[in-house]
C-alpha cells in the first residue's frame, strides 16, 4: 500500500506544535511505515509538492505566510492545522492591538538596544499584516487546538487520517498532560 504523503508549514509560532509531533516518541516509528515526509520543517525541503495530507502550524501575520498557506492548500487533498496560532491566532495574534509601527519599534528597539537604533527601511521587511488564524485565508479541514497540541492530539488526528476518517479530537485529547 502506498505511504500517505504529508507536506507542512511552520509559520508565525514557536515550533512547539512540530516539536509535539516529535514526542510522540516511538509511535514516530510506525508512522512512518504508513507516511511520506515530504516538503516540512523536519525535513527542510522547500518547495511543496502534491500530497495527501498538509499540515500548518502558526498564524499567518505576513504576506508571505499568506502564500505558504497557498501553496500548502492547493497542493493537499487535506488540510490540518496544528495549535492555538493556527487554529485561532494564538499568542501571535496580541500583535494586532497595536500598529505596525508600534510593532516595529518594539522589535527593533527594545531596551537593551542603543538610542540610535532604527527600523531597518521597508524595503528590507516583509509588509506586516493582522494576525489571522488559517481558516481566514484557506479552506482548513481538520483542527488540532492547543498550545502546544499534545502529542497524544496529534498522534490521535494523523491515526484517524489515516483510517480515512477526518478527526474530531475527543475532550480527553484537548488537555496537555
């Protein structure tokens, strides 16, 4: 039988989902008898390709976020996502109480910085944009909620994929222990 191909994205977030995904710890083994890494950040291809299954982690808050998000969409017959930032926005999303400069000036100078640090020019940063969750900008077919999402959440929704069944992750599963 042919391995289900899966693609994924790390987008604006911490990494703590693919990390979760990582803890699955040996059940990783047999998982991997039944999917095909393909373009994510664990394997570090860059380019995505047709696949079964894709799975973004993170809020998109740029443009190009925006078309990774694309990308990931219009190459996947599924698509996943994985934590709060995704699912909702996450912690990412607080940005949009403030303005772009405000946002700049906060990152660029901070208190540890010097006087005369600067926002480097526009054209050197990506255009800014409101934090929006993955369902605002492409069509999501399954949710993985939490900050990070327990491995066990995430174990749980790729086995029901992979039994040909969109996942709809029971209580038990939305509490990280």
């Amino acid at each position: 039988m042919a391995k289900v191909k899966v693609i994924s994205a790390w987008l604006d977030a911490c990494a703590g989902c693919h990390m979760s995904f990582l803890d699955i710890d040996e059940a990783i083994i047999g998982l991997a008898d039944k999917i095909e890494l393909l373009p994510t950040p664990i394997t570090d291809f860059k380019e995505f390709t047709p696949a079964d299954v894709g799975i973004i982690e993170g809020a998109i808050s740029n443009e190009h976020d925006e078309e990774v998000a694309k990308q990931i969409r219009a190459n996947c017959k599924i698509l996943m996502v994985w934590g709060d930032c995704a699912v909702f926005g996450g912690i990412v999303s607080m940005r949009n109480l403030f303005s772009n400069e405000e946002v700049l000036d906060r990152y660029y100078s901070t208190e540890s910085t010097t006087s005369n640090s600067k926002v480097p020019c526009s054209e050197e940063l990506p255009p800014l944009v409101k934090v929006k969750p993955i369902n605002q900008v492409v069509k999501v077919d399954c949710y993985v909620p939490g900050c990070p999402p327990s491995a066990k959440a995430i174990l749980y929704a790729l086995s029901e994929l992979l039994e040909g069944r969109i996942p709809v992750l029971p209580s038990e599963t939305m509490r990280y222990d």
